[in-house]
C-alpha cells in the first residue's frame, strides 16, 4: 500500500488536469480525481481512479469523496492547475513523524519564485476580514494587516509552522481527516473550507509544516475565473461569513457581518453610479441580506 495519494477535485479543467497526473505519475504518487460535474469535455488519464459526480458538489464534498477513495494514510491535496516539480517525500515524512501534522511545499510561479501571499498565510482574523470587505486593502495593500495576514514577512526559503498553506498543495493525514469529521461541506461551493480545516487541526494542538524544498508549480485560479462575477460574489461572500460567525464569536461575527454589509453598500452604490450589470448588483444584494442574517441571529443557519 502506498503511503500517499493524490486528491484532484476538477470542474471544467480539461486545459490542465493531464499535466498534473502526469507529474504525479512521475514521482510515483497515484491519484483520484473527484469530478464535479464538469461540462468542457475533459478527457481523464486512465491510469487513476476517477469519481464523476452528477452535479457540483462543492469542492469539500468533493474532497471528503477523495479521501474515502483509497486507503493511503496520507492525502495530497493538489489543484488541477498544479504541476509537481520535486518528489513529496519529505511532506510525507514530516507527517508521519509526529500526529496531527500537516504539511505543505511551496506553490512558485512560472520563473520558479514563491508565490508570496498565496503559497501560506495566517488564519484570517476579524480585522483581516474587516478590511478585505471594506475595500481598504485595495486602497491600501501595504496595510500591516494586510501584510500580516499574507505572510509577506516570512521567509519562505525556509522550514517553519504556519497557519495556513494553500489547498492547491496541502498533504494531510487520515486520522486527522476522519477525527476533524474531514471538511465541513457547508462551505458551499468554494472557499474557506481549507482554511476551516486548518483553523480546527491547530485548534485541536496539531502543526502545521512548510517545507520549502518540495515545489510546485502553480497557474492560479483556473476554476474560479470561469465562474460568473454574480456567482462568484454569492459564494465568497457567504462562505466568508460562515468562518466568521463559526470562528469568530458572536461579537466579532457580527462585527464582520456589519462591515460586510457597509463595505457592500459602497460597492452597491458605486456600481448604480458606473452602471454595473444587474447580475452583479444583485449578487451584492443578496450578500448584503445574508450579511444582515448573520448580524442579527449571529448564524447563516434557517431561524
């Protein structure tokens, strides 16, 4: 029995999903790939397991498939648009040399230099949250927070804990996946899942390892551009505000629900004004009413 395998979740990634199994074939790390429901006619490799669902699941669901898929102690989590560039088993090692130990490599661009601000991060705090809602970091991306959050004051050459590694190239192990109840498939469809998952292992005493020396490359955000703006807003939105009311408290929740709504006001007000495109506003509506839910009942659950 191998002691890793890979977890691939694709929607609509035909352009790149060859090349990573490739990669992985490569270094000797076999693959799932858990499908949802994509429509680009993708053509899969034969040589890995492959789970086609119906419809979209969402990306944890999908994961949470994956896993149950094989029997490896070990799950890569990789992107579809991730190519690995050295083998993975020191990530292994790493992980299986302590319990409740995750590790990541570093994700780098085409011309081989880390991907700061994405690679790894720390877990999102209220202030981080308040300021990426209210379009501040925008105005001001050289804010301490803003830089705080997305570890640009770390060396990335080195072997140290983190926060929070991306999901593009995560490694985790079965025992933590099954004791967490794997990833909560209530962030629908996308985002935040891999964050909550760090946030409750480093809640439970568990570690989390960067490993700079295992690389991969990284095109970004494939899957994200094709969804429509509209879309796209509803579900960052709302998978935001469900950390937030999960992670943060009632008070600090709601004090992110309150700058949801403000900073989506502004957008609101500014897009009548540049006559931005009613699926869009109306996107930013429905976020805005679902930021007041969780302001006034402190959940995004029915009342």
């Amino acid at each position: 029995m191998k002691r890793v395998c890979a977890v691939i979740v694709t929607y609509n990634s035909g352009t790149h999903v060859t090349e990573v199994v490739r990669s992985c074939r490569e270094f000797g790390v076999p693959v799932v790939i858990v499908d949802n429901a994509s429509n680009d006619g993708t053509v899969f490799p034969d040589d890995v397991t492959l789970i086609r669902n119906q419809e979209n699941r969402g990306f944890a669901a999908a994961v949470n498939q994956g896993v149950l898929a094989h029997d490896a102690p070990l799950t890569l989590l990789l992107n579809p648009d991730v190519r690995l560039l050295t083998p993975v088993g020191e990530l292994c090692d790493i992980a299986v040399a302590s319990r409740h130990t995750a590790v990541a490599g570093l994700l780098v661009d085409a011309h081989g230099e880390p991907q700061k601000g994405f690679s790894v991060r720390r877990l999102p705090t209220p202030a981080t949250l308040a300021l990426e809602v209210l379009g501040i970091n925008r105005i001001w991306p050289d804010n301490p927070v803003n830089r705080s959050y997305r570890c640009l004051d770390l060396n990335l050459s080195i072997r140290q804990n983190v926060e929070q590694p991306a999901g593009a190239f995560f490694l985790f192990r079965r025992d933590d996946w099954l004791e967490l109840g794997g990833f909560d498939e209530r962030y629908f469809p996308i985002w935040f899942e891999d964050v909550d998952f760090c946030k409750r292992l480093l809640d439970r005493g568990g570690t989390i390892v960067l490993e700079p020396s295992v690389r991969a490359f990284h095109w970004g955000g494939h899957s994200v551009r094709k969804l429509q703006d509209g879309c796209r807003i509803r579900f960052w939105y709302g998978s935001l505000l469900r950390y937030a009311v999960r992670h943060f408290g009632p008070v600090q929740g709601r004090l992110v629900a309150g700058s949801v709504f403000l900073g989506l006001g502004l957008r609101i007000f500014s897009g009548i004004i540049l006559t931005s495109g009613l699926p869009v506003l109306g996107a930013q509506f429905q976020s805005m009413l679902l930021s007041v839910r969780c302001a006034v009942f402190g959940s995004l659950e029915n009342h």
